[in-house]
C-alpha cells in the first residue's frame, strides 16, 4: 500500500474516531458499568490503534463501527480479566456473551452526559471530564476551549478517575424524559464542541466538519426529549448557521474572512433549517439567552446579500445584549469589529487597548488579530504590520499563522 493509501486510512481513521469515540464509551459503559470508565477509554484507544495497522494492509471493514466496538470489547474484557486475577477474584466474563447493539449507542450516550451531570463537581469541572471522555478532546483542546492552563486541565482529570469510579456505586439510571434540568450543561458541552470544529485548537487543524456535525447530531438526539426547549432550538439554529457558510469559509487552505466570502457558496438549505429552529422559539414564554442572541447575530449576516449592506447597527445592539449576559473580553472584540464598520476608528482602538491588561494567553491573539485589523483600516499600515506580527507570538495553529502572514504580505506591498 502506497504512502497515499495510508494517508487515506489515517484520515478515515481520524473521522471515526471523533465521530464514534462518545457512542463507544457510552456503549460499553452501559453494558460494563461506569466504574470501568478508565479501562473502556483504553480499550477504545487501543482498538483505534489496531485498526491503523490492520485497516492498511487489510482494508476497511464494511462495518468498521461494529468492528471497533469488538475489538473495543475483547480487549475491555481482557483487562477485566488481568485486575481480577490480580484481586484473586474470579471472573466470569466471555466476549461471545456479551452482545452490543450500535442501536444503543445513541440513548448510552446522553446517559452517560446526564450522568457525569450527576457527579459532586463544579458546573466547570463537570464539562472537563464530558469533553475528555465522550467528546474525545485532548488536554490542549480542553485548555483552549475552557481558556484553562494545561495544568489545571490535566489534574482535574487526572482527580477526576476515582470520583467517577465510587459514584457508579451510588448512582441509579436517570429518566430522560427530564433532562430540562441538565440542560444548560448539556448545551455547554455541545457548544464547546462545535467551537472546536467551528476552529480547531490543533496546530494544523481547520475545519473539524466530523465534531461539528456530532454537536448537531447530539442536540437533535437531545430534542427527542426537549421539543420545546429554547436555548436547545437556538443552539440548532446557531450551528446550522454556521456550518451553511462552511463552503466559502476556506479557499486553497486559507481562511476567507466574512468580508471576503463568496456568498453564493453560502448552503440556502442549511440557512432555512437555521431559521426553521429560530422560529420555533417564543420568547413571552422564554427567558432571553446567550445562545439565542448568538443566532440572531448569525442570521443578520446570512440575511445580508453583500458585507456591505449588513445591518451593523443592529448587530451592535444585539452584541450589547450579549454583554449583558456574557461580559467577557471576547465579546466585546467581536463587537469593536462590527463597529469597526460604521464607527470612527479611532475612538474602537482606544477603546479595544482598555481591555489589554486583562487578556490571558488565549485572548491575545484574537485582540492583536483585531488591533491591527483596525490599524489597517484607519490606513496606518506600520501600525497594523507591528500588531500583526505581534499575533503571530500567540498562536501556533498553521492557518492562523498563514492568514496573518497574507494581511502583513498585502499591507508591505
């Protein structure tokens, strides 16, 4: 098999992982207990692992989900086995016994979501150890996601293991059927995870399509349950929003920014399944919410036939709303870039420096990104050049790097 055919496998191999890891975890879980949890995280990694050597020599099962949750199963046991004998217990435990349905995989892992809920943690840590362990999300993705150091992440982890362990002694099977009070932390974790395939935290990473469409395959699995759920039909809205600007997002693997974007590629389906969930939504009988404006936010630029005949008064006021219910150093970047279109540009750069005292290591690419962006505007190319290169010294992801190193090529020239 050529170098080709192993980068195809690698990249199949990928796309299942993140598209399969949660339902595996959950599935065995279900079946095994979810005191086994740091077992079944190794029994699945493992068999991705044997599929990356046999898949390239013996091609791609037909049905590689049922294969991995085998391989996943035998080596589960085998280790169940090895501690026991250890413990001098015996175990009675046979593959060919045990039969798991992939059918199951979808209810196992709400299940699974609602019962990290459960646990005696923080409303923070609660989310950690759901994106490690059914979103398939590494330490770094955690950190960025989270705005967290790489330490806390690890170490929460890492206590994690045995709280998770001793509550499934306790724990009793949850009724789906009220999931409205697991609701905002089942929405954080979605959205976190369609953040990351929105933009990847990776160093060569992009697009991640296959976790942005599990986010959007989990929330209508959650919808089954919450019909009418409000912040449930705006994160839908809000992702189908934005996954219909996908095909103009990229272009010869360089980001296109919106003003750039070739609105014809823009998905009009995706668009009206966005408005489809929007509209489901009554706000006399809801509270007003993040996810909410989010989607508005994303309607207003999908609703404008070209950048610039966006309605950027509008959209400053829903930013100001979001600040209200959101006031963090991010949003109000997003809406100085708004302003950025109607307002004088002076007054955005001295108001976007006020927050530089204040930014972490995970804001300052975005802030350096739009402080020379607004140099560039106001025609103060060295300005903009020095802010530009500044960017560059936070952040280590190839197409940020690339983006800005096109801005600086076009403002020298």
């Amino acid at each position: 098999m050529n170098n080709s055919d192993h980068n195809t496998i690698n990249r199949f191999t990928d796309h299942l992982f993140r598209e399969s890891h949660g339902k595996m975890i959950a599935l065995l879980s279900a079946k095994f207990g979810y005191q086994q949890i740091d077992n079944i995280v190794d029994a699945v990694q493992e068999a991705f692992e044997v599929a990356l050597n046999e898949w390239k020599y013996k091609g791609i099962p037909n049905h590689s989900f049922a294969w991995l949750i085998q391989v996943s199963k035998n080596k589960l046991i085998n280790k169940i086995k090895r501690e026991a004998i250890g413990r001098h217990i015996t175990c009675q435990f046979h593959a060919e016994d045990l039969q798991l349905d992939p059918d199951e995989a979808e209810d196992s892992l709400i299940r699974l979501l609602v019962y990290f809920s459960k646990i005696n943690l923080s409303d923070r840590n609660k989310v950690i150890i759901a994106l490690f362990y059914l979103c398939g999300f590494g330490y770094i993705e955690i950190s960025h996601a989270l705005m967290l150091p790489l330490e806390t992440i690890k170490k929460m982890i890492g206590r994690s293991k045995s709280m998770i362990k001793d509550f499934a002694i306790q724990y009793e099977d949850y009724d789906l059927n009220v999931l409205h009070k697991e609701m905002l932390y089942l929405l954080h974790v979605l959205y976190l995870m369609f953040n990351e395939g929105f933009k990847s935290s990776r160093k060569n990473g992009s697009i991640h399509h296959d976790l942005c469409f599990e986010a959007i395959r989990l929330a209508v699995l959650i919808k089954n349950y919450q019909q009418e759920n409000c912040e449930l039909n705006a994160i839908l809205a809000l992702f189908f929003f934005h996954i219909a600007r996908f095909p103009a997002r990229m272009d010869n693997n360089m980001w296109i920014s919106m003003e750039h974007q070739d609105r014809t590629l823009w998905d009009k389906n995706l668009i009206a399944e966005g408005f489809a969930y929007l509209n489901q939504i009554d706000l006399k009988k809801n509270r007003l919410n993040k996810y909410y404006l989010e989607a508005l936010i994303a309607s207003v630029h999908l609703s404008a036939v070209q950048y610039e005949k966006t309605n950027w008064q509008l959209l400053s006021k829903l930013y100001t709303q979001l600040t209200l219910l959101e006031p963090t150093i991010s949003v109000e970047i997003n809406k100085i870039i708004v302003e950025s279109n109607y307002l004088p540009i002076a007054g955005l750069i001295e108001k976007i420096k006020n927050f530089e005292p204040d930014l972490n290591e995970f804001l300052k690419f975005p802030f350096y990104t739009t402080l020379a962006h607004l140099y560039e505007k106001n025609k103060m190319n060295q300005l903009a050049s020095t802010y530009y290169l500044r960017a560059l010294l936070h952040t280590k992801n190839q197409f940020d790097r690339d983006y800005i190193g096109q801005k600086i090529t076009k403002i020298v020239q």
